[in-house]
C-alpha cells in the first residue's frame, strides 16, 4: 500500500452489540456480505480522538473529535469494516473525506477530555439536512493491555484494516489503512446518550455493549480504489486479519 494519509488515533473506545445477521444485512451495498462471529453480526460505536491527521511527510496536521457506526462485512472472501456514519469535528476534513473517501461523515462539535478517571467524549451532529445525532460517554481503561489471540472475538472486531464504501450509484470502493496489533484493555463505560443508532435507522440494540479501550496508535491510509472493474481485493492489500484467518 502506498500511504497517502498518516495520524494516530488516541483514547479510543470500541462499544460493539450483538446483533442478528438481518438486522444489517438489508442496509449493505450489493456485493458485500455481512461478516459474522458465532453466529452473530456486531454493530460497533467507536469514539476517539482523530490526531494530527496529516498528508504523508507534512510537519503539520489538524485533530479533532470522531464517532462512527460500523458493522463488519466481506467482499469476495475479503473482510473489512462498513460505516454507517462518521461524525467529526472538523469542517475542511468532513468535506475531504466525503469527496475524496467517498464516506458517509457528517459535521459534528465535539469536545474530547482525558483525566485520570477517564475519557469524557461529547458529540452533537451539526450537519445541515440529517438526523440528529448526540452522543455523551465517559469512560476508560481498565486491566493490563494485551493483544488480540488469532480467532478471537477481540480480534474479529478490531482487527481489520480495509473499509468499503458505495457512491451515489451503488458502485463499491475498497481503501486501506496499516497499523501496528492493536494494544487494548478491557474497559468500563457510562453512555449518557448514544443516538448513533436513531440517526442511522436502527433500534437500540438488546443488551449491554462488549468494550475495548485502545489508548493509541499511529496509522497510515492509501487510496480507495473502485471494486469489480477487474480489480480484485486481495490486489489493493493484504491484512493481517485476513493472513490469520
């Protein structure tokens, strides 16, 4: 992959529930397939703070707040993840990132505060046009760190490193990204409010959210590149989950 973006992500909270394999399936691109571990698909609430997003080899980049809705997918054997929305606090990279990305963000202000009790992570969709979207949860790390076994669940849920997106006209999009394993922790965590699920068309799911909490990670992203004009996945990248699997 040759990278086009790098950043870290910082103070990262991974909230996943378990859902029935139909409960998305319906709202999936044609093409992709819902991915699934014992049986069930994962809806995943993912808060963290988006820092010094830069173009490889810039001195200087912007940081800010993002919240994302995403389930887990295969395209052609290939996983990845597929968002449902993305929130952040930053107008020029929500435009970006629309257009360049082909991804569903949406503006939002955001305020991200880390003290020795923990995260507290505020949101409210200020996007013209969508659903309301407000979020506010406090949490934090909580154990000794490990990485994630081969065939986990931890593993199945973070360690994926290509998304797909469609455009206007259903036409699918596969990008990548490379980080080192995933360092987390179990963690503990208050949702206040979590409109996530509201604004995206889903009931709330059943039942308290499996947690993960990752403190940071550098990561680089490359170019997305459109699927089915004879191009196959495992051309863009292959991942470290997908070598394990």
């Amino acid at each position: 992959m040759v990278a086009l973006l790098e950043m870290t992500w910082r103070d990262t909270l991974f909230a996943h529930w378990p859902v029935a394999p139909a409960f998305v399936a319906e709202r999936l691109p044609a093409g992709l397939e819902v991915d699934t571990y014992d049986g069930d698909a994962y809806l995943g609430v993912v808060p963290f703070e988006m820092a010094d997003l830069r173009p490889r080899g810039s001195p200087v980049g912007l940081s800010f707040g993002e919240l994302n809705l995403r389930t887990y997918v295969r395209y052609e054997g290939q996983r990845g993840v597929y968002f449902f929305s993305l929130d952040a606090d930053d107008r020029l990279g929500v435009s970006v990132a629309r257009s360049a990305f082909r991804l569903p963000y949406y503006r939002a202000e955001m305020t991200v505060s880390s003290r020795d009790e923990g995260v507290r992570f505020r949101s409210r969709r200020t996007h013209p046009g969508e659903p309301p979207l407000a979020f506010d949860a406090r949490y934090r790390p909580e154990g000794e760190s490990f990485t994630a076994d081969p065939g986990s669940l931890a593993s199945f849920l973070v360690e994926r490193y290509r998304f797909f997106t469609a455009d206007d006209g259903g036409r699918l999009w596969a990008g990548d990204i490379e980080h080192e394993p995933w360092r987390l922790r179990e963690a503990g965590a208050t949702l206040a409010r979590n409109g996530s699920f509201a604004a995206n068309g889903f009931e709330q799911p059943a039942g308290e959210p499996h947690l993960l909490y990752a403190d940071s990670i550098d990561v680089r992203a490359g170019r997305i590149r459109r699927l089915g004009r004879g191009e196959r996945p495992d051309s863009i990248n292959t991942t470290r989950t997908e070598r394990e699997a």
